[in-house]
C-alpha cells in the first residue's frame, strides 16, 4: 500500500485536475450558449436563400450558372473537412474524421482525384498527416465564424469547380442535434439540384435586373459560402456542446478518483495508528 504522503500528494492532484476541468465545463457552457444563438440566427438566411436556389435550379432562364450543370463524369472531387482548432472536445473531431476518410477511401477506391478544403487545426492536422492533397485551409477562427477569413479556401474549390479541376464538391462537418448529440454528416454543395437544395412550392422564374448572368454569379457564390459557414457554425455549437459535456464527465470521474483515494488515504492512516498502539501495548507489557 502506497504511503501516506504519496497519497495525499495524488488527491491534490486529482483536486487540482478537478478544478481545470470544472472550470472549462463553465466556460463551455457560456459558450455553448452564444454559439447557439449564433447558429439559430443564421438558419432563416439560409433557408430563405436556399428557397430561391430551390426556385432558380427548376427555372430555364436564358443564363445557366456552371453550378447547375450536373458533368456526365466524375473524374475528381472537391472536399470541404470543418473541424475544431482545439481538442477536449470528446469524439467530435474523431468522427467526422473518420467519415471523411472513409468517404475518400470510397472516391480512391472509384479511380476519382481529390482535393481537400480543411477549416480548422484538427483537420489540417489529420489531412497532413495524411498525405492529402490540401489546396486551401483556415484555421484560428476564434469562438465566432466569421465570413471574411472562410471566403478565401471557398473561393479555391469554387474556382477549381468553374475550371473543372474538380467535378463534385462536398462538405463533412458536425450537425447539431441537441446539447447531449451531435452527428458528422457530409452534403454535396457542387453541382446544386431541386431535389438537393429542397422542393419550392410553385417554381417560378425571376425578372433579374441588370443582368442575369451578374445576378446568378453573385447568387450562386454567395449561396454556397452561405452554406458553408452554416456549416462551420454548427459545428461551433458541436463542439462547445461536446466540450462541456466531457469537462462535466471528466470532473465526475475526478470526483471518483477523490473518493477513492481518500478511502485508500483512511485505511493507510487507520493501519498506520493500529501499528503505533499494538508497537506500544506490546513494549508495555514487555517492562
């Protein structure tokens, strides 16, 4: 059995783990909760603009954007990876990782090219590591995304899509479903369809002014940096979401550990104090 000292010295320990962990738990939260807001604020954007999206891939206007056009084949694929720039954040970055790896073992397998787009310090970690072709990356994004430092990596796959470098564009991120689950999902954002953006009731046309060309370029563009930084916040509220739940369980597990060791602690000292009195019970007797 370990020393009383020693003992004493691993529950001070374990007590100032406990403090670290219960303190990020704290902060998670706060997080957790504007990340939230953040996220919930973005939603009605994006879905009134993937409503016209909806409207513009069932009409037949005189301009037809390159995102539209769906290629007869696939030789190579663009993919968007989102992750977070810090860990202790329990298996978040872990599984969407993991589905995008298996995604890419599915397109290698399939004889197609790809290019990787990696937003966060994680996945362009992993994706190095990997050997990937990374064409374009952002990280140290703060706790708030924040459109001006993710319009540059999009615009690379964007313009690598209109060059036709590559035929297909999609994104793996964290969806937020609720505080206790979040699930990795991969979308394709390139090239858009009716059925992918969602069905609009009534498909109708649009009268554009001054140009239809202008128009759809700009509407096309900001349609998929739109879709991505939903993306990315999402996977914001992922991640302090994931976060606090598993600063609350490693402060859970630290409480363990105390109560252990302090049980360790008193049967050290119990045994410790009967010694000392058998040790003088017996000298008594021996005079």
């Amino acid at each position: 059995m370990a020393g009383s000292k020693e003992i004493r010295t691993k529950i001070k320990s374990v007590e100032n783990t406990r403090k670290i962990t219960k303190a990020m738990e704290m902060v998670a939260a706060s997080k957790m909760r504007k990340a939230q807001e953040r996220m919930r604020a973005a939603r009605p954007y994006a879905e009134k603009i993937r409503n016209v999206a909806a409207h513009l891939s069932y009409a037949h206007p005189e301009y037809k954007h390159p995102f539209l056009i769906k290629r007869e084949k696939v030789g190579n694929v663009g993919l968007i990876v989102v992750t977070s720039d810090k860990g202790l954040c329990g298996g978040l970055n872990t599984n969407v990782l993991r589905m995008s790896l298996s995604q890419m073992k599915n397109w290698e397998g399939e004889g197609k090219g790809i290019a990787v787009t990696a937003i966060g310090n994680k996945g362009l970690g992993f994706m190095s590591r990997l050997g990937a072709n990374v064409k374009s990356h952002v990280t140290a994004l703060g706790d708030a995304p924040h459109m001006d430092k993710l319009i540059g990596p999009i615009k690379v796959m964007l313009d690598a899509y209109i060059a036709g470098e590559i035929d297909q564009l999609f994104v793996c991120y964290t969806r937020f479903i609720n505080t206790m689950k979040q699930e990795p999902v991969v979308e394709q954002l390139l090239p858009l369809s009716g059925e992918q953006v969602g069905s609009a009731e009534g498909h109708w046309d649009y009268i554009y002014e001054p140009d239809a060309k202008v128009v759809i370029n700009d509407l096309m563009v900001r349609y998929i940096e739109s879709l991505v930084f939903h993306a990315v916040a999402e996977n914001m509220a992922s991640e302090q979401s994931a976060r606090m739940v598993a600063m609350k369980s490693a402060s859970d597990n630290a409480k363990n550990v105390i109560g252990e060791l302090k049980l360790v602690y008193n049967k050290a000292r119990q045994a410790a104090i009967t010694k000392e009195i058998s040790e003088i019970v017996g000298g008594a007797a021996a005079v």
